[in-house]
C-alpha cells in the first residue's frame, strides 16, 4: 500500500483554535509566510476544519483547469449565497454552463464596446464634484462612480435617488463577509448586529432590483442594458429563459463583481501612482501622445498600451479578488499529496503574483516588466486576478476596459496625493479593500509639476 502523505502544518497550531489567531492577526502575510517556510501546498487548521493552502502555478492549473470537475465551489459561506443566490459566482454543474450560455452574449465584445462613452460620462460627473486642493475618500469615490456605471449599463437607469441605498446595502453585505473568518465559532443562528444589518440590506436590494425586473418585462423593448439582454438570452438547447429568481441572482452577483472589484483596482492604482511619480509621467505623455487632451474612447485603448500595463501590474500586486476557495468532490491529491473528499483548497492570487519565483523584485510596482509579452512567458497561473479556467470572469474584458478609460479620464484630470503620515492597511474581505478607505489630495494635472 502506498504511504499517503499529508502536506506539512504550520507550527504553534492552538487547541480549537488552530491557526485562527494567527490568521486573523494578518491574513496574506501568514499565507505568504507559510507558503515560504512550509512549500507550494500547506495544511492550515481552521477550528475542526482542514484548508490546504496550494501556491504553484501547475497545481492552481490542475485544480482550477485540468481535474475542475473534482472540485466545485466551497459552500463553506451561507451568507454568500443569501446575497448571491445561484449566480454565476456560486453555481454548479449544468446549471452554472446553462447560466453562462444565457449570459454570455451581454458580454460579446461588440456588446460591451458600446459602454465606452457611458463610462467617461459619469466619470466627468463625478470629476465635476472635486474641488482644487480638497481631500477625498477616493476608495468610496470609486465605489460610488463604478456603481452608477454598473446600474446604468445593467438598467438602463440612473437610480440617482436610490443609489446611495443600494451601496449601503453592499456595503453591509461586505462588512459581513470580512467576518467569515472571525465568526467560525459562532453560532450560524445567532442574530448578531452584522447579520441583521445583512439580511436587511438584502431585503432592500432584492425589493429594488425586482421592481427593476418588474418595469423592464412589463416594457418588452431592448433598453441596450444588460437587463435587457439577458431578459432576452434564451437557451440554445431547449429555448428556456431565466426565470425572475435566475435574473434577480445574475444581479446581485454582477453588483459585486460589476463595480466592487474595478473600483478596488482603481484605488490601489492611484495610490501606487502617488508613490512612483516617475510611471505618472510616463502615463501622461502616452494620454499627450495618443489623446492631445480629448477624452479616451473604446478605439483608442489598442493605443494605450502604457495604460494597460499600470493596470495590469497594479492588480498583481492588489488584486480585487486576491483568494478563491474549491471543495474537493472526492478523495484526491495535489502532486504527491492526499486531499480527502470534502476539503478547501485555498488559491492566492496575492501570494502567487508576489512569488519571487516567476517575477523579478516581485514587491515593487514595475509597469514595464509587462513590455515583451511577460504574460506568455510565465506559468499559466502565476497571474490570474479574474481566475481561470471555464469559470474566468465573464467580465473580464468589460473591467479591463473600464479601468483603463476612467483611469485616463480622471488622470487627464487631475492628479492625486497621498497624505502623509497615513498608515494604509488592507482589508481582505470579499474582495481586496483598503482599510478605512484612502483619503487623498486631488490637484487639477495642469497645476502639478
């Protein structure tokens, strides 16, 4: 009979607890911490649970690619599941392909080309708000901008009245998420003040996006929004459409992962240009270059390839989504060790983009080290912030194409300070949020040396 080995355990692991403490107290540095001392795959003790921590590009590529069938989506978060339904993020199997073919076409690239300008709009409405000199909450600015960008393109509605509303309400979803970890030992049934606050938000979101639903079926016309899409996507091989309940679920998935995650990756960006002055100069001599001081459109993003490269290198160092979860179906292994059925494997991308293994002075914001097709040259899955596999963000295209725009749009604008002697601490909640947002001076660019 063959030896089964089990991956090694982090050492000062504490009766019940398990590594809890430890991972509380700083959640990516004690995965990177493991990951450097103990190797690419390490077995961490939440409570009676076992997760296995898996950083090498190959075995990522074998959980999420080559054996995705062995393992599904953690069902570890009810909560997740109470705001997300069975949406794309949270499916499984032949409901999540059938999901994917219905939604698939709001996504076509000639769909999503058409978002362009509604993007600049709203961000130059946003811009006339900021005065010379002020201090702003720029994480919540970007919440707020990318949120009226996603119900406009999702409704076809501004939903001034309601807006700060619904992001209350995501907000308190998010501030539930950030406890899943701290909460373990809690009963599921206990009514804490977090969960109340969640399940009212949901309440709410659910009665304004079902009143959306409501008018948009009542209309029967093609608005251009995803709504309408997706109220008109049928599937191809029975000819069946989402039900109220299937939209509703697409939704709410599509306001987390619509808005949350492009405005984290603007936020970590402007503070990384705030401390490389030298990539802001690059920057605004390609808008000078390709623009002349117009504003971006869609056609010009094959010309903005600095642009890109900002972004693409901001969200290896914070990316929005930095850690997916997968259940193993069954018994099964990750290289030379044994992963019994029912067992979370744990993907960092924040781990695995600072791995000085496949990127040089991983630590440091170097834009042009993607010059020369970087991205063909690495591992498969030594850069993945949307994930991979058949369950890559149907997004994709559609977040890179509004970070770019309104990264261009606001730089050619203004530009943005950090103040000094401002700690800044991450959030790894959902997504990867800075802590007690980021306040920011913003000076109009053509005042700034």
């Amino acid at each position: 009979m063959d030896t089964v080995l089990l991956p090694p355990i982090p050492p000062n692991k504490r009766p019940i607890l398990g590594h809890l403490l430890e991972y509380n107290r700083d959640p990516m540095g004690f995965l990177q911490g493991c990951a450097q001392t103990l190797g690419d795959v390490v077995t961490l003790q939440f409570g009676k649970r076992s997760f296995y921590l898996v950083s090498h590009p190959n075995d990522i590529e074998e959980v999420l690619v080559t054996r995705s069938r062995e393992f599904i989506k953690s069902r570890a978060v009810s909560s997740h599941r109470v705001l997300l339904g069975s949406g794309l993020l949270l499916s499984e199997g032949e409901f999540w392909q059938r999901q994917r073919r219905l939604a698939q076409p709001a996504f076509h690239r000639e769909r999503i080309m058409d978002y362009g300008r509604t993007m600049v709009a709203h961000t130059h409405q946003m811009l006339a708000t900021w005065q010379d000199g002020e201090i702003r909450d720029i994480h919540q600015d970007m919440m707020e901008l990318t949120l009226a960008i996603v119900v406009k393109l999702l409704f076809d509605v501004e939903m001034s009245g309601q807006m700060k509303a619904v992001g209350k309400c995501l907000a308190a979803a998010m501030d539930l998420f950030s406890d899943r970890i701290n909460t373990m030992f809690v009963p599921t049934w206990l009514p804490t003040p977090k969960k109340r606050r969640f399940y009212k938000a949901v309440a709410r979101l659910d009665e304004i996006v079902y009143d959306i639903i409501q008018q948009h079926r009542a209309s029967g016309t093609d608005r251009g929004d995803l709504l309408s899409m997706l109220l008109q996507s049928k599937d191809e091989t029975d000819g069946s459409q989402m039900t109220d309940r299937q939209l509703r679920d697409e939704i709410m998935t599509l306001f987390i992962a619509g808005h949350e995650t492009t405005a984290n990756a603007l936020t970590w960006t402007f503070m990384l240009l705030s401390q490389h002055p030298e990539v802001t100069q690059k920057l605004a001599t390609e808008w000078q270059t390709v623009l002349n001081g117009r504003d971006p459109t869609v056609q010009d993003l094959p010309q903005l390839r600095y642009t890109e490269r900002v972004v693409w290198e901001s969200m290896r160092l914070y990316p929005p989504a930095w850690l997916i979860a997968r259940q193993a179906v069954r018994d099964t292994h990750i290289g030379k060790y044994f992963l019994p059925a029912n067992t979370v494997v744990l993907i960092s991308q924040w781990l695995v983009q600072r791995d000085a293994r496949f990127f040089d002075n991983p630590d440091a914001f170097q834009p042009d080290r993607w010059e020369n097709d970087l991205a063909k040259r690495l591992p498969a899955y030594a850069y993945f912030p949307f994930g991979g596999g058949a369950r890559v963000c149907i997004g994709k295209a559609f977040a890179l194409m509004e970070a770019v725009l309104l990264l261009t749009t606001i730089g050619q604008n203004y530009r943005l300070s950090l103040l000094p002697n401002r700690p800044i601490r991450c959030d790894p909640s959902l997504t990867l949020r800075p802590k007690a947002g980021l306040r920011m001076q913003v000076q109009p660019s053509g005042e700034i040396d």
